[in-house]
C-alpha cells in the first residue's frame, strides 16, 4: 500500500540509500542520486547480473557502448517517430499526463470487472492510434484532473521520449544529436565487430549495462519511473526460425535469476504483451508485486531479425552472418532480455524492507531490517569492540586488517551494542561481529545474524571465512 511505499521511500533516504537529485534547489523531478550505501548496493546488483550473464554464460560477452550515438541509429530503430506516448494536457491545471497512466489510475477506482474492460477498450484505442478516440474516451469517464479537479483536456497527442542535444559548436539540425533511450542500439550497431573479433559463433550473446534517457512524463513513482537510469540488456542472437525456442528458455532462464535471490516466488508473474512494439513477434514482461501493485521489472522480448536488417538498410553494410553448420547466410534473429537497474534495486529494497514488532510482556520494542541477500548487502560485516578501553579497539582492528581485504566491513565503536546492531539492520548488514573482554582471553567473538537475530561465539580466526560462504 501507498504508506509503506512512503515508508520505504524515507528509510532510503535516511540511511543513505537515495536522495532526491539536486535536493537543495528543492530537487529535480524524477532524478534521483544514489548514497553511500545505495551506490554500494546498486552495484552488488549490477554485478550479480553481469556475473551471471556473462562470467557464468560461454557464449555471452559483455560491451560498454557510448551512450551517443550517430543520430542515423534512431531513425534506423524506429525511435525518432515510433518512440512517443499518447500525452494530454488540462487547460487549467497545464498539467500533462500519460493518457495510460490516467486512465488506469481512473480504472482502479472501479468496480474490477468495469475497471477491466476500460483499460482493454484504451488499450485497443491506443494499438490503432485512434487519439479521438482516446480522448472520448477520457470524456465519457468524465476523467478529471488530480490537481485542480476539472474535465477541461486538450486533444490527445504523441510526446516523443527522447532528450536531444546538440553535438560540437554548430547549432544546425545536422548536429542534433540524442541521448541513448535504450542501450540496446549499441549492441546492434556493434554485432559485427563482437561477432568478427571474438570469433563468436550463433547463438551467442552481447550484454551490457548502461546508463539510459527517456523525457517521462512522470507520475510520482520515486525510482519506479525515472528520467536518467541504468538497463541491463542482453542481445542474444540466433538462427531465423529457432526464435520461439529461445524466447522460451530465456523466459525461464530469467525467471530463475530472480528466483536465485531468494525472493518469494509467489511475488512474481509473468505478463504477455497485448500490444507488440513494431520489432516484437512474441514479448513477456517479468512483474513484481510492488507495494503498488504488480508492475514490470524486465521484459523479455523476441525482436526478430528488424534491428540488424533496420542498421544493413540504413547504413548500406551488410551486417550477415554465415553459418557455417548449415552453409548459410542470414542475417540472426535476436532475443533480447532488458532490466532496468534502478527497478531492480526498487524491488530488491521493498522485498527486503520489514518493520518488525520485539516486544515481550515486559518491553514495548521494534525494529526495521532490511532482509537483503548477503551477496546483495553493501556492508557485509559490521564489527564491534564492546567498549573503547583494554585494548578491544586494536583486537577489532586486527579483524577489519583481516576482512577487508576480501569484503566490505564496516567499524564503529560507539553507542550501546543494541543501538549499533539496530543501525546495521537498518541498512541490511547480515552479520555483526563483537568484541569483548573474553576474546583477549579465548579468541572468540559473538557473531549475530541479522535476520534471526541470534548470537554464537565463533573463534575470531573463523570470521572471515564464515562470511565468505555466505556471500560467494
Ligand atoms: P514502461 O512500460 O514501464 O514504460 P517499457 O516497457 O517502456 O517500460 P522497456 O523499454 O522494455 O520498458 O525497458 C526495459 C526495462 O527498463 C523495463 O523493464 C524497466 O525495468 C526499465 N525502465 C524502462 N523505463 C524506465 C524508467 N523510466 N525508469 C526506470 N527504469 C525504466
């Protein structure tokens, strides 16, 4: 529900997960920075992703393309006039909405079955690009605005996505130049030279994780819908006509990737495309249950061979490959399997957010954890000398020399040990190690799991290696 999406939306910011862009000119709109432990963990994800796609993968590797490109590639994909949203504006609130976005939010506020049947009707009206008949469609609902509350809309118009630029020091239209909306052109315009120089052969992958630009028009989503983020795509190219049997196994391939992280399955769905995007034959997004509702982390789309006979066409080079097991020529389908980075952090926070209720008949108490996956948590090992005196602060320091070399461990020796393991649930630290009198004399500390909140005395020497297992 709304209140625990605020809720996680104010822990992130309090324990240095994300701030709002440029907070103190009162923020950017739909921009947001990444902490000190945000970045830490939004990069354990990103490399868990690129691990598992290509270290784990022979016949996938990884490309980082630049995120300009030669403006030729946009007319060639199709974004320069199929990459818009139908867009409406109230003439009195001057607010612009998404008209699906605004329609659907009207939906919710139906009985289901009626809900249901308007967004089917919109979504019918939006795949034959009838916008007369989306805004009477908007009429007949009555639809008003959130803001000022009034029926009082403009005609219903496309909104291209793409931020524009200019290259170097001309300011004529031959200079304009854009940010990339999606990472995968540059994989396409880069096929050949992979394919030729690591002497790849079909089926074979390209991934890379890049930063990405679309001019949204926003509802407030925190890092659900953003104007700058990070996808993580995977081009994979194969043989015209085994298309369908890719789409299937990438479709499960990703699926169990979420699944790996321990999440609870039951948060997950699968939802088939109702409307294709002009390079689609076949397109499944992977959906969470959000505290908003189910909403789309990935999809996993059968592009056919358009991307690359788009580039050949366009660029008059013949972008082919021969297949030396059937003597073919052709010119590869491709699978493309997309996650935004951000959302995959959303998901991965509000799957781990819990506010917890401790309290015994004698002590009213609680706590917020973050249940991150240990290999996903940015501080692996919080470690603590009991007091600052008798030489606990050197044996604790003898043990950060010892771990941080292998993970990231945090030091702190201040405040109430209960008060420092809270502070470290909080930012999903999984196992917290203290120091005390009795480890100058036997060499054992107390480790404490985060999650059950259990505490055993370990030999010191063991720490490390406790750690290790988990987080590998
Ligand atoms: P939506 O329908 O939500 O606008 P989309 O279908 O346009 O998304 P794709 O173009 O398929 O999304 O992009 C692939 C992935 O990139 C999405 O599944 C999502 O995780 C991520 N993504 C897309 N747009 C954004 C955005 N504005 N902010 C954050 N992540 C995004």
């Amino acid at each position: 529900d709304q209140n625990t999406f605020q809720a996680i939306i104010s822990h992130c910011k309090e324990y240095g997960f994300i701030f709002q862009s440029s907070e103190i000119y009162d923020g950017l709109s739909a921009v947001y920075d990444y902490g000190q432990n945000g970045a830490q963990l939004k990069k354990n994800i990103r490399d868990y992703w690129w691990k598992s796609m290509t270290q784990l993968h022979d016949n996938i590797v990884g490309i980082d393309a630049a995120i300009f490109m030669h403006p030729t590639t946009w007319k060639a994909s199709g974004h320069v006039d199929n990459f818009s949203d139908p867009m409406i504006d109230n003439k009195d609130s001057k607010k612009r909405y998404r008209v699906d976005h605004l329609i659907e939010a009207y939906a919710a506020t139906l009985p289901e079955e009626q809900g249901k049947a308007l967004v089917a009707t919109m979504e019918q009206l939006e795949a034959a690009q009838d916008y007369a008949g989306l805004k009477a469609l908007i009429e007949e609902n009555k639809i008003a605005c959130s803001v000022s509350g009034t029926v009082n809309w403009t005609d219903v118009r496309q909104f291209n996505l793409m931020f524009s630029t200019q290259l170097g020091s001309v300011t004529d239209e031959a200079s304009e130049i854009y940010l990339r909306p999606e990472t995968a052109q540059g994989i396409f315009v880069n096929f050949l030279n992979v394919q030729k120089t690591g002497r790849m052969k079909i089926p074979f992958g390209i991934a890379q994780v890049g930063k990405a630009f679309r001019n949204e028009i926003v509802a407030r989503q925190f890092i659900f819908r953003m104007r700058e983020f990070e996808q993580m795509e995977m081009q994979f190219f194969i043989r015209p006509g085994s298309q369908k049997e890719w789409y299937e196994k990438w479709k499960e391939t990703r699926m169990q990737w979420h699944l790996s992280l321990g999440i609870d399955p039951a948060k997950y769905r699968f939802k088939n495309h109702v409307k294709l995007a002009h390079y689609a034959d076949a397109a499944v997004d992977i959906e969470f249950e959000f505290p908003i509702g189910f909403k789309e982390v990935e999809g996993i789309h059968s592009r056919t061979d358009f991307d690359l006979k788009q580039h050949q066409e366009y660029s008059k080079k013949k972008i082919q490959y021969f297949d030396t097991e059937i003597n073919q020529n052709y010119v590869p389908y491709v699978i493309e399997t997309s996650i935004g980075l951000d959302r995959m952090f959303l998901l991965v926070i509000c799957a781990a957010y819990a506010e917890e209720d401790l309290s015994t008949p004698e002590k009213q108490d609680s706590r917020v954890v973050l249940r991150l996956p240990a290999k996903l948590a940015p501080t692996k090992l919080a470690i603590f000398p009991l007091t600052k005196k008798d030489g606990l602060p050197e044996l604790a320091q003898q043990l950060m020399d010892e771990c941080k070399q292998h993970f990231y461990c945090f030091y702190e020796e201040k405040d109430a040990i209960g008060k420092r393991y809270r502070r470290q649930d909080a930012v999903g630290t999984p196992f917290c190690v203290t120091i005390d009198h009795q480890t100058k004399e036997d060499g054992t500390v107390t480790i404490r799991h985060r999650d059950t909140m259990e505490q055993e005395r370990v030999p010191m020497s063991e720490v490390r290696n406790l750690v290790l297992n988990k987080i590998l």
